[in-house]
C-alpha cells in the first residue's frame, strides 16, 4: 500500500517537508494525530486571517447547512450572497468611500487576477500588462505571466507573452524605478506598446515580503492616471487586513482601478474571490465571464460574518499593535544573530525575516516546526522566513512563536 504522500503527484510542494497529518484546529493552534500542538504562523498562506475555526463564523455555517441553506446556485440570486454583497458595500467599501461594482471571478486568487487581465485588456483594447520582479499573482497562464518567479514560470513549459517586469519599489536599493517607468511609457518610439495596465502587491507576499513605500504606490498611481492605464491592485494575500487596514493600500491614499480579493476574504478558509472593478469599466457582457464555482454560498456565509471583525476600527488598531510587537521581536532576533547578516521586511502582521545566509532558512524553519511552529519561507532563493499568523492571535501567542524561532535559530546555528 503507498503512503497517502506517494498517491499525489510530486507537484506537491514545500509541505513535503512537515511530515505529519493534522486533525485539528483553533485560533491560531493546530494539533496533528498525535495530539501535538503548533503554532501556526503560516495561516494557510494568509487565507486564515480570522483564525482557524472562529466560533462566530462556524456557528453561522453549520446553522446555514442545517437549516438546508442552498449551497450551489451559480449565478441566481441567494440570501446568502444578497446579504453578503449589502454587508461588503456597508461595512467595506462605503465607509472608505470606495465605488466598486463586485464580480465573483471563480473560486482562488488566480480567477480573480485573470479576470482583472482580461477586463484591463478590454476595456483599453491594449494587450501588455505591467508588473514587477519578485511579483506573484496566480498559477494560471494569465496570471503566470505577470508571475516573476522563473521557477513557477518554468511550470508553463514554453514562454509567456504580453507581460513585462520593472524593478520593484524598495526591492532594487538605490534605483529610481518610477524615472525608469516614466521613461519606458514616454518612449512612444521604442516600438514597445503601451501597456493596458500596471498589476502590483503592495507587499510582495511569496516575492519575501518587499513592502512598497506609500510614496512609490502614489508615484505609480499618478503615472497610471497620466497614460490613461488601469492600476490593479493584487490584495489577494495583502488584503483583508493583513497589513492593518482592510485593503493594503489604504495608507496611500490610492484608489486603483480594480482590486484582487480572495484567501481570507471567505472568512473560514472556504474559496471565494473577489474582483472589485470601478463602475466605469465593469464593461462585461453578460455571461464573458463564467465558472461553475463563482461565489459559493457557504463561503458567503462565512465572509459575511467575517465582516463583523470590520464593524469598528478596534480590529484594525489591534493588528497594528500585534504588528509592532512582532517586528520588535525580529528586529531583537536581527541583533541576536548577527552571523546572520539578517534584516527585518514587512508591516502589519505580514512580516519578514531575510537572511544573507539564506541556506538556513529550510532548516531554521525544520527545526522550529520540530519545535511546533509552523512558518515558511518566501522570496525569489527562500532566503526570507515569513510571518503571516493570524490576525486574532494575542500577544503571548507571538511571543511563544518567537521565542520558538529563537531556539531554532540557536540550534541551527550551533
Ligand atoms: N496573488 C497573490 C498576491 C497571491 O499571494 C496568491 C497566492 N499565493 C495569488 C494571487 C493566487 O491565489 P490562489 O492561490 O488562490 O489562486
């Protein structure tokens, strides 16, 4: 009989390296079959934002499934997504005096950065989209190729077209990327067309955390305004309040003209994607757009609840807090190793920890996870270990997983 491992393809990933079947899960614990605790600082790769389990959002799913909700209904009209709709325009976008139609592009991050591609492109009638190095956006063919990572690209097998990649904000130290951007799209000569639109993360999740300045997001946003080029924000990781406001790009002041939600926009860890278009281009016909799984009820039951955590600005004041808590303990961790020639990236509670001998980082992570926490690496040669709990952990929940972190540098170290 083959393990359950040596029954998948050996396109599963880095999970390969925790060898252990998990059971259980609660706020910002998980426990495998033996009963061993974790500390997850990994949070399904920031679809977890509200924990694992979340007593408010579960009772509201089994009371739906129990009283015999309607779970699948493609586009027709459900209470579950009428309510969830009103409660995201109420909650969400009204009070930060957003207008955006809402689309449900399919059920991951990748459907929602698709269908942005697609809209920029038809909308402008122009075909070249912007993004930058170390950029993730989905495993799609659309996605892939505005996805900088050669290794995921290699997955495609054969080149992708119509993207081309700039220099990334804080990531190139000491070039001015927006005077190589104004330079590129004032060149009308160079025989290079005019892109449809510019796609970015504010922060670079699977990139290593390279969190753009706010004056670089605004510097993009204008230049965007200036050539007539749709700005796309990808908030499918940075979103939800992973970086201490709802939407990353808040701070900026910035008001793109199409956003990507998905990961914990479902609330319970369920797929559910967002694409937020301004009214003016939400120029779909009826139906160009379509999927079997677009906007699945039980999700919408479980995002519509989550909003509650959005009623105040509590929710928002607390993870800026839990933010500053973990970076001081990376940047006590930065002094603590300097053998480690390593610097602290990130805000919010989406941070980083990149290490100048990043051939540690694998084992660093190994041997914390033999120590029961679970983090990840990120970054173009994984030389960054990445910080995304979830957003309702306590303060003595970072400090444990810090202090985990520290013996399993220790250790490592020798
Ligand atoms: N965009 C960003 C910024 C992401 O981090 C991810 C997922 N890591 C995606 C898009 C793709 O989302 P999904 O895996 O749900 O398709």
């Amino acid at each position: 009989m083959k393990t359950f491992e040596e029954l998948e393809s050996t396109v599963r990933s880095y999970s390969r390296g925790w060898p252990t079947v998990f059971e259980k899960g609660k706020g910002y614990k998980i426990w495998d079959t033996d009963g061993k605790e974790y500390i997850d600082f990994f949070a399904g790769a920031g679809a977890l934002n509200y924990g694992h389990n979340d007593d408010g959002i579960q009772e509201k799913m089994i009371e739906y499934i129990q009283g015999n909700g309607i779970l699948h209904s493609l586009d027709m009209g459900t209470t579950s997504r009428k309510t969830f709709l009103e409660t995201f325009k109420e909650t969400i976008l009204a009070p930060r005096n957003l207008d955006y139609k809402v689309m449900f592009p399919g059920p991951t991050g990748t459907n929602s950065v698709e269908s942005a591609l697609k809209i920029a492109r038809k909308v402008t009638g122009r075909d070249t989209v912007i993004s930058f190095t170390n950029a993730f956006h989905g495993m799609t063919i659309g996605s892939l190729s505005v996805t900088a990572n050669s290794f995921k690209r290699h997955g495609a097998g054969v080149p992708l077209h119509h993207s081309v990649s700039m220099p990334f904000d804080d990531y190139v130290e000491d070039q001015n990327t927006i005077a190589y951007l104004e330079r590129f799209l004032e060149d009308r000569g160079s025989g290079v067309a005019l892109p449809a639109a510019i796609i970015l993360e504010t922060v670079q999740g699977e990139g290593g955390i390279n969190a753009a300045s706010m004056e670089w997001l605004k510097k993009v946003d204008e230049l965007c305004k200036r050539w007539d080029i749709l700005l796309i924000v990808d908030d499918v990781q940075a979103g939800c309040g992973r970086t201490g406001t709802f939407f990353s790009f808040e701070p900026a002041e910035i008001d793109p003209d199409i956003v990507c939600l998905s990961k914990s926009i479902g609330g319970a860890g369920l797929p559910l994607a967002l694409t937020l278009i301004k009214p003016e281009y939400d120029q779909w016909g009826p139906g160009e757009h379509n999927g079997t799984f677009r906007g699945n009820n039980l999700a919408f039951i479980g995002a519509t609840e989550a909003l509650k955590f959005w009623e105040t600005d509590a929710f928002s004041k607390a993870i800026k807090e839990k933010g500053d808590v973990l970076q001081k303990g990376i940047e006590d961790l930065v002094k603590k190793y300097p053998e480690l020639d390593a610097h602290h990236r990130g805000r919010g509670l989406m941070q980083g920890i990149a290490i100048g001998k990043h051939q540690s980082t694998d084992d660093i992570c190994a041997e914390a996870f033999d120590r029961g926490l679970i983090v990840e690496t990120s970054g173009p040669d994984d030389e960054v270990i990445k910080f995304l709990p979830p957003l309702i952990i306590d303060k003595d929940g970072l400090e444990q997983g810090l202090a985990i972190l520290d013996e399993s540098i220790k250790t490592v170290l020798g």
